[in-house]
C-alpha cells in the first residue's frame, strides 16, 4: 500500500488525483496528497474572453475548494507551498511544515512551466502572455490601443507577439491571441491604423500540417509572422516597446505580448532533476523521470514539465495531455489491470467571428512504442462553431473537476 504525493492541482495533477479518486482500486493505494501553492484552478483557454472583455478575469479561475466532491480520498492540502525534494530519503518539505518532511513510496510532479525572462535584457517589461496576473494587463493594452487609434492625432499602432524561445506551452496560443486581437480591433473600429505581427525564433512553431491553414488565416487577417529572429533585447523609446532582434531588425511596438523562456520551476532544478533545457526528462511510455538521482524509479514527471520526446519529436505541452499523462501514471502506480491509454489531444485555435482551428496530435503509439512510434496530427478548419468548440471543451474538464457546482464558463456574446 502506497502513499503517493502529487506536486501540483493545474491539469496534470488533477488529471491524476481525479484518476486515483474515481477510477484506481482503493486496496492499490493507501493514502494520495495533492499540494498546491494556490487554491484555485485556471484554464488558459479562457483567458482571451477576459482580455477582449467578454468575461471579468476573475471568471478565469475556479476555487479548489470546491473539487473535494469530485475526489473521494484524496487529501487536498493548498495554498501550501512545496520547498525542495529529497530523492534519497523520499520525502517533500511542504511550506505548512518545514521542519517535518512528508514522505512518500511515489512522487507525481506536475508544478508545470515558469516563464523565465532573465536571459534577455528588458524583456521583463513585456506582458508574459503565460501568465495569468497578466491577463488584466492585455486587456488593459487593447483598451489603451483602441483609445489612441480613436484619438485626433492617431499615428499607426502596432501589437506585437513575440515568442521568446521554444518549446513552450500550447504552441497555437501566440496566433490564437493575435487573430483574437484582430478581431476585438476590428470590432472596435481602428483596425485598419493597427498593424499586428507575430514572430518566432524558429521557421514554424507548430505541427507542419497546420501550416497551410494558419498561413490562410495570416493572410485573411492581415497578421504578419516574421519566422526566424531571435530577441536580443526590448528597450523603451517614449511611449513605444522597441523589441531588438539578433539580426538588429527591430519593432516599435505599442504592446508587446511575449512568450518568456519557459522552464520547471526552482525547487525542481535545485533537485538536480533538470536537464540543460530546464524540463524534466522523463521516459514517453511511463512518465517515469530518467534522471541520474537515487529514487528515480518512484517519480513521475507529468504535463509541461516534463521534457518527453518521441524519436526525436518534442512532445507537446497541452493540459489536455497533462490530465492524459496524470491518468496513465495513477494507473500505473494502482496497477489497474484493464487500462488503454490513449494521448490524443483536440486543442481548438480561435480566429475571432467563432471561428477556430482544431489541432489534434495523437502521440498514443509514441506512448506504446517510445523507440518507434511516431506522433499524428489532424488539423481541421472550422469556420463555424470554432468557439462553441472551445467553450465546450473548457465546460468538459470544469465537470469533470468540480461536478454539478462548477461554473459554468459564459462568456458574453459579441456585439
Ligand atoms: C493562454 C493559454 C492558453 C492555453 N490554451 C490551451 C488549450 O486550449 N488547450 C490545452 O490543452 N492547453 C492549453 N494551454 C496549456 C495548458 O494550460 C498547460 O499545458 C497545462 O496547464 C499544463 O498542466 P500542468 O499540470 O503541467 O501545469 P499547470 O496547469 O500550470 O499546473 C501547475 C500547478 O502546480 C502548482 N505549483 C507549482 N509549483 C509549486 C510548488 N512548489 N508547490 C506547490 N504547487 C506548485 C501551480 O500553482 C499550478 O497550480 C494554455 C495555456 C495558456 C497559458
């Protein structure tokens, strides 16, 4: 009978304490803690109706508390903060009790991503687009956009997204949040005097079989993407944010929504459970960590943490692969006998006017076969129905989390 501590109650986390809770026999485990530094729950995929205003921000998040119901004999223990890991003794040191370690038999870490800004000078200044205390300043940038565009002496205004260094998570979000952008700009009337544009460090940061249908989207939109230009640093010049790149092009930009470097968090790389891209690598099958610790064979990375690879192929950073991951490892620690695992994600892109793109990679036989199988992806246009799409996939895991009491997620239709 094992005791098995989960670090984390964002998708990953939750995904595993749902599982053990609902669908691992009870005589496989003897005892599952969840840990959390905070008590609510967000979806990223929400955040945009708060920035262009048809949600309140606080509408993004959802209190753990009320999850309890949904988690039978699973110990919730949050706004508690965990310090460090001890890989030899097995053990976590919790804020709520630093002087009397927890143990553990299995440790599930999914603290997800931070962004990390300290590589490039300046960077700071820009809205992280990943987190959510910077979802109010989005918002706050499209309504200071819309002013000065409206204003007499309106000069053109740019918006600038710029994706600092992959991987990073939810590849789609920086052309979501432009074409999102555009939209919100064009119902206010000035998009015309508003250029957006969208630049990456490498040629293309999604799946391949995207490319055609985003690029169509670039175009009708009129959202520029500069492939291939590496920030090299972001200065302030009056009242704009000039973005510097390796090759001395520049963007004077009236705001710059960025993509900061993303690694694990601190009390992970202190674990020495790191490796030179700041994720944890871990085996794709099992999720099992394949660093050089002592106790490697009882942690499990799970979700954006993890650094997972398939011949080759990063494994991309989704919730709905976080939960999935969180699944297969609680079966595997309750050694359920009749499992099937499957990794397909279906992460719709919005377009604005409800319109999305569904991108769905299916790593399942890179799961079942890590030496040789190789990710899916399908991608299909949906010009209708792309946000009732999204807002019914946010509803599925708020039901799932929380039950009957979870708000439900309106967001308020557009003029
Ligand atoms: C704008 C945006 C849009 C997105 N859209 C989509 C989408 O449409 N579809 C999709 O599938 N994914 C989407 N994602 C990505 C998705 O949110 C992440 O992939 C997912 O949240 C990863 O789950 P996780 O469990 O790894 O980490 P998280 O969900 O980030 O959870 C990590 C948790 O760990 C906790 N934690 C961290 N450190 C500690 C510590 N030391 N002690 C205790 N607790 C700690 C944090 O408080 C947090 O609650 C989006 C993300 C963003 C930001």
């Amino acid at each position: 009978m094992s005791r098995v501590v989960i670090v984390g109650a964002g998708f990953g986390g939750l995904g595993c304490a749902w599982t053990f809770a609902n669908q691992v026999s009870k005589d496989a485990v003897a005892k599952v803690t969840v840990v959390d530094s905070k008590d609510w729950f967000t979806i990223g995929g929400t955040w945009a109706y708060a920035w262009c205003d048809r949600v309140p921000v606080m509408d993004t998040k959802w209190n753990l508390h009320d999850a309890k119901p949904q988690l039978p004999g699973v110990e919730m223990k949050l706004n508690t903060t965990v310090m460090s890991i001890d890989t030899e003794k097995k053990t976590v040191t919790l804020s709520d009790a630093p002087n009397d370690p927890t143990p553990y038999d299995y440790l599930v870490l999914s603290p997800g991503v931070v962004g990390d800004p300290s590589g490039i000078s300046g960077l700071d200044q820009c809205v992280d687009m990943y987190s959510h205390q910077h979802v109010e300043r989005q918002k706050t940038d499209l309504a200071r956009i819309v002013t000065n565009a409206k204003a007499d002496n309106a000069t053109r205004q740019t918006l600038a997204v710029v994706i600092a260094a992959t991987p990073y998570k939810c590849p789609v979000a920086p052309f979501e949040a432009a074409f999102v952008a555009d939209d919100f700009l064009r119902r206010n009337g000035v998009r015309d005097t508003v250029d957006i544009v969208v630049t990456a460090p490498v040629p293309w940061p999604l799946p391949d079989p995207a490319k055609e249908i985003f690029t169509t989207y670039l175009t009708e939109k009129n959202v520029t993407f500069s492939p291939s230009v590496k920030i090299k640093n972001v200065t302030r010049e009056k009242d704009d944010t000039v973005v510097t790149f390796e090759d001395d092009s520049c963007i004077n930009a009236a705001a710059v929504w960025a993509v900061y470097p993303q690694t694990a968090p601190t009390f992970i790389k202190d674990a020495k459970l790191t490796n030179p891209m700041g994720f944890v690598p871990a085996n794709i099958g099992t999720n099992k960590i394949t660093n050089d610790v002592a106790g490697r064979e009882f942690i499990f990375c799970i979700g954006d943490c993890a650094g997972l690879s398939a011949n080759g192929k990063p494994h991309p950073k989704a919730g709905e692969f976080a939960w999935q991951m969180g699944e297969m490892v609680a079966h595997d620690i309750g050694k359920s006998a009749d499992y099937t695992h499957s990794r397909l994600g279906a992460c719709i892109a919005e377009c604005g006017g409800g319109a999305g793109v569904l991108v769905a990679p299916d790593f399942t036989a890179c799961v079942l076969d890590p030496e040789n199988g190789n990710p899916k992806v399908q991608v299909a246009d949906k010009r209708e129905g792309g946000e009732a799409y999204k807002v019914a996939w946010v509803a599925k895991y708020i039901t799932k989390v929380f039950g009957d009491i979870g708000r439900v997620f309106e967001p308020s239709a557009v003029a």
